[in-house]
C-alpha cells in the first residue's frame, strides 16, 4: 500500500535527534565501549562485540556491511557509519572537575556525534580531510564532505575561513575551500545521511542469538505477566494509556488558576515570550512503540514489539538551567510479545542539585535531557519496578518549524500546532535488565496544567492540530503524522474527533469526558486495514484559555500494523 507524501517522516530522523543522544558510564581505564556493534567493525584490527573495550589511541574501521557505536566515560556518543574510518587521537577527562579534551580523525566515511560532558566545556574536536569542527553540548553529522549541527553549536573550519553552524544548519565543505555559508541542509539530507547509521537486513546491532529452550520462554513468560505460569496471550487492541494525576495547586505566576477576577494575571501570562525561560512543571502524556531482543533466546520470529502509553511530567528549572522528566506507563501485550515488560518508569534530566543534571534548558521551545543517574552513576529509571543498567537515551523538544523540516513536503500537509504554551517532542530510550534489551521509541506532549473548576460546564469549542506516531507496518517502521480536530460538546461533556491523512488512513470517533472533566478517552475507527485507534488526552491552559489547548497519547493496532504516539491542539 502507498503512503500519502508528505506524512512520514523516516526513521532515520527519529535517529539523528534522538537515538544519537546516547550517554553512560565506563571503567577507569577506558575511554568508552561499543554499545552497538553490526559486523564488519573492527578496532585495531581486533573485532568488536558489544561491551568490548575501547581504548585511547584506538583505529576503529568497519566495512560496507558494518557500523558501530562507541560511549564515552564523559557520556559522549559517536555513531560510525559503513565504509568508515575513525581514530581517537586525544581523551582525557576528569569525572570530578567535569572537564576534559576529545580529539578523534574522521580518515573516510561518516560520523554522527553526540556531545557529552567535554563537548559542554567546547573541548571536543573532530577533524576530517576537509575541515576541523569544534563540537559544543550539541549534535552533529559529520563526513568528509559536510557537517550539519542537530543541535547546540558546530564551528567548521577549512581553507584558512570558520564558520559557525547553530541548530538545524548545514555547511558543505570540498578540497581545502572554505566552507558554504550556514544554511538549511538539501532536501532529505538528514533522512539519507541517518540511514548509513541505521541496521541493515541480517543485522541485529550486535546482540547474540541462541536457540530457545522451555526455561528461556517460561522466564519470558514471568517477566512479561509478573507471575510464575503467566501466560504472554492477549490482545494488541491499544487501551487508552490513563490520564495524569490531578497536578497540584502550584504557587507561580505561570500556573496561576484563571478566574474571571484573576484576568490581569491571564494578561500578563498572554503576553509572555515564547522564547522566555519560566520555571515551571508541564504534565501530560507518552505513546510510542517498544522493542525488547533477548540474548538468551529467539523463541519468536524477530524482536517482540508493543504499543506504550502512559503519562509525562516535564520540570524545567531557570535558575540551573535543568531538566526533569519522568516518564511512566504501561506496554500492551500480545501475541509473540512475550519478551516486553509491563511497565516502566524512566527519568531524562535531574532538578536536584546533588545530582548531575545531565540536561539543558536553552529556553521554553528548546531543551533536552539524558538518562538519569544516581551518585554512584546507576539509573534511577526502571522496568517493571527493578533497576536497569546501561541506561542510554534523550528527550528533546521539536518544534512546529523543524517538524515541517523533517516532514518529506516541508510540513504543507500537517498541521502542526501552534500551540502557545503545550509543548512536545521525541524520547528513546535503550536499556539492559538481565538478559533483555529494551529500546521504546515515541513521542511526549505536556501543558501548563488546569483545574478541574476551571473546565467550562457549556459551550462548544473546536481544536486543531496534529498527531504524530511511530508505526511497525508489517516490520517496516517509520513515523507517521496526521491533521487533528476535536469538537468539544462542554455541555455533554463529549468531543466528536477525526485525524486525517495519517499513514494514509483517516480515523472518526468520539470521546468521553473523565470523572476529572480535564481529563477525556475514547477510541476511534480508520478507514484502511479496519484499524482501530486508542486515545487519552487531557485540557492544558493556553494564552487566552484555562482550556486553550489539549494533548494526549494514541495507540493504533490493525492487521499487521502496531502504532503510538502523540497528539497536539489548540483551540481555534
């Protein structure tokens, strides 16, 4: 079946902002491990595995077919693409003082780039035949013949001229000339250059495949229902993920309640910049899609895979400049998903002071957090209530105008919202627990909390925006959005909802307000594959409204097609 142009985005980009923020910690006597290895990478000559040690000095080259990823103790990430050849010339850091230097040769091929603690202090460099770039706290893709900064800051040097590249801009580079001015990158240049780093047919990123034996499915079994004798059956049918908890009375102006004697305080929040820095706690929804490989067993035909939901609290702190959020939910079982877990609860990004913040705040429209850890460097996230280790991933904000960069039309079919205060974006996150390897891979939307009082009690209100979802397709996965509306009945306490153009398929249904009026769910139908889709969403204040705008968590399931993600609205 085609797809509609324009309503996907590829996986590929899911990579380059997300999957590439990759951090955690290594032993004394090493710079890094390889987190990630498809063959044929080598170091040194020696053949790398998952966990192999990589060491100062190290030569790494991989072949057409190969791909490694190498995590730095500072928590930097570099992604080595096919036909590659890198070499880490200088690494040294302090883990107390935070500081250190990054020094790597890029002799060919491709890098992506994830800084970490050094490339915060603007000490990490990568040099290719063509130019010398200067990393700081950002995200780069890098090769012989360009560098495109994802995210923070990229200075590129060549043919006695720097440039400085911000977020999103590209520079070309050729034989020694000086580099083409900062600019957007061409057309599905990321898509392309994201897809080197992505596996290939065959390719399993490095974890062990075995035969399966009866006590490798029954711990299967255990781990996915919690109980001995657990039986993993059951529907993919999504359940609408639950609505948040009532968020508490907060004392800042900007989660001030709005009533009609408090409109000099609307006024006031109204008129706030969007590029102002408030501190302030948003609550709201994820959905997304989880994959679980085992390395003691391959009892099913592929990974196992489900559709996730749950709920998001996003804490941003001006005065440090941090991030917190926590991310908890519950993953749909089905058949041959034995392997996923029940439930997790990550944290990107740390607010308390005796912690490392592993985060930044740019401003209201731009942060990004990684996993969180304790003092002695273990995760504090877990899965289905127990520690995990080797905790690697990020969240990050996206906004309205590099959503339709990364859109294949520009963003003319979607209607992304324009939202004034509810913001979104996409999280990964890969983790150990045991013999499992847990990778989730979705989307988080949150607002500025209402009250319950403040939900109007008649009067009808339209909310448009978008939804945005990761898809499985029959084992081909991509994203996916999609226009929508909500026509919200305040009266009947009903919203009648349409997405349309998403992955092709248009969806109609209503929802049904909670016991807690802020918070609705329903499901809706498509008109493609019989479909069906799961949705849970809850009001969140706007510029102008206690009940401006609204987002939540959707789940797809069909024949052969599994999807979650998010949606985003205002109100017209």
């Amino acid at each position: 079946m085609q797809r509609t142009a324009g309503r996907r985005i590829g996986q590929g980009v899911l990579a380059a902002l997300a999957l590439a923020m990759l951090g955690t910690s290594a032993l004394a006597q090493e710079v890094g491990k390889a987190s990630a290895v498809n063959p044929n990478a080598t170091a040194n000559l020696r053949t790398i595995t998952i966990g192999s040690s990589i060491a100062h000095k190290e030569r790494i080259q991989t072949t057409s077919a190969g791909s490694v990823q190498l995590l730095f103790v500072d928590k930097t990430s570099m992604t080595i693409g096919p036909n590659s050849d890198l070499t880490i010339d200088e690494y040294v850091y302090d883990p107390n003082a935070g500081s250190g230097k990054l020094a790597a040769t890029l002799g060919k091929g491709a890098l992506r780039f994830v800084g970490g603690q050094i490339s915060h202090n603007g000490d990490a460099e990568i040099k290719t035949a063509s130019a010398t770039v200067g990393i700081r706290g950002g995200v780069a893709l890098i090769g012989t013949n360009h560098v495109y900064a994802g995210y923070g800051t990229s200075t590129v040097s060549s043919g006695g001229s720097t440039v400085s590249l911000g977020a999103g801009e590209y520079t070309a580079l050729q034989g020694g000339q000086p580099p083409t001015p900062p600019g957007p990158p061409p057309a599905n240049f990321v898509l392309n250059q994201i897809r080197l780093f992505q596996s290939g047919s065959g390719q399993s990123g490095g974890v062990a495949r075995g035969t399966a034996s009866p006590a490798n499915v029954q711990r299967a079994e255990n781990r996915a229902t919690g109980t001995p004798g657990g039986s993993v059956a059951g529907s993919l049918t999504p359940v609408p993920p639950p609505p948040p908890p009532p968020p508490p009375v907060a004392a800042s102006l900007n989660q001030t309640i709005q009533t009609s004697t408090q409109q000099a305080a609307v006024n006031q929040i109204a008129q706030e910049s969007i590029g102002a820095r408030p501190s302030i706690t948003l609550a709201g929804f994820v959905g997304g899609l989880m994959t679980t490989l085992t390395s003691s067993s391959t009892y099913y035909a592929g990974p196992s895979t489900g559709i996730f939901g749950g709920t998001a609290r996003v804490a941003l702190d001006a005065t440090s400049g941090r991030v917190q959020a926590n991310f908890d939910g519950d993953v749909a079982h089905g058949p041959n998903t034995g392997y996923l877990p029940t439930t997790f609860n990550y944290q990107f990004g740390s607010t308390d002071p005796s912690l490392d913040g592993q985060s930044g705040y740019g401003d209201y429209s731009n942060f990004a957090a990684g996993p969180a850890t304790d003092k002695t460097g273990k995760p504090l996230s877990t899965i289905n209530g127990l520690p995990i280790t080797d905790h690697t991933g990020v969240m990050v904000t996206v906004t309205r105008d590099q959503a339709r960069q990364y859109a294949d039309d520009g963003g003319a079919t979607t209607n992304f919202c324009d939202c004034d205060y509810t913001r979104w974006g996409l999280w990964a996150s890969q983790s150990k627990q045991g013999p499992y390897l847990d990778t989730a891979l979705g989307f988080w939307v949150a607002g500025r909390p209402t009250t319950a009082g403040e939900v109007p009690l008649s009067g009808q209100a339209t909310y448009a925006g978008h939804v945005i979802a990761n898809i499985d397709n029959a084992g081909s996965n991509y994203v996916a959005t999609g226009n929508f509306s909500n026509t919200v009945n305040f009266g009947s306490r009903t919203g009648q909802v349409t997405v349309t153009g998403l992955d092709n398929t248009n969806y109609v249904g209503q929802v049904q307000f909670m016991p807690d009026p802020r918070n609705f769910a329903g499901s809706l139908a498509g008109d493609v594959g019989q479909r069906q889709m799961g949705i849970a969403g809850s009001f969140f204040r706007g510029a102008n409204s206690p009940v401006g705008e609204m987002g939540g968590a959707i789940g797809i399931s069909g024949a052969s097609y599994l999807g979650g993600g998010i949606f985003a609205a205002k109100m017209k």
